[in-house]
C-alpha cells in the first residue's frame, strides 16, 4: 500500500498546482512557464507510475489493476493528451477554444485521480 500512497501525493501535488495554475488563468494573469513544466513533470511522473504499478509496485508485490486501476490509466493518459492540445490550440485559435480544451484537460485529471483513489481504496 505505501507505493500507492506515494503515487497519491504524487497525483495529489499535481492536481494542487493544476488548480493553482487554472485559478491564475481565471484571474487572467499569466503563468510562469517554470510552474507549468512543474506541472507537465509532475503529471508525467503520476501517469508513469500508475501504469508501473499497473505492472507490479517496485517491492515486487503485484497489484490488481482491476477496472479502476485500467480506467485511471487512460484518463491520466487523456489528460496529459488535452494538456498538451491546450497549448497547441491556446496560439492558433480563440482564447475561447483554449479555454474549452483547457476544461477538457481538468475534467480528464479529475476524474483520472478520482479513480485512482477509488482503485488504490479498493484494495
């Protein structure tokens, strides 16, 4: 269980500065390029490690992925999809567009790390 725990406050600490970051862009001031690739590292970092954990935790015990374990993969996976197409979008189109991808992008990590609370709590 404390791999789990690990890759929680991994995940956790990541959403922390998603939401900052999604505060900062509501009050329209712009992000620091710094806090953002803080962020892209560190939801990098959380997907890898739900899918080695997918593939057994690093003292050699292997987890059940399970279908929340399977579940949360592919959403982190989609998040960190969307988070990059907001990026590519927020310089070609309207600040509106960017702003629909960006939602897309929160909804897809929030529901990613609620399932992988939901898996980690069901074991």
């Amino acid at each position: 269980m404390k791999p789990m725990m690990l890759v929680a406050l991994l995940l956790g600490a990541c959403m922390g500065l998603g939401l900052w970051l999604g505060w900062q862009f509501l009050r329209r001031i712009s992000s620091n390029p710094l806090h953002i690739g803080f962020h892209l590292l560190l939801g990098l970092a959380g997907m890898e490690a739900v899918v080695m954990l997918m593939r057994g935790a690093p003292d050699g015990a292997t987890v059940s992925a399970g279908q929340f374990g399977k579940a949360a993969a592919l959403v982190l996976a989609l998040a960190v999809i969307t988070g990059f197409a907001t990026s590519v979008v927020a310089r070609r189109w309207s600040r509106q567009t960017g702003g629909t991808v960006l939602a897309a992008h929160t909804v897809l990590g929030s529901v990613g790390f609620v399932m992988f609370l939901a898996w980690a709590f069901s074991l």
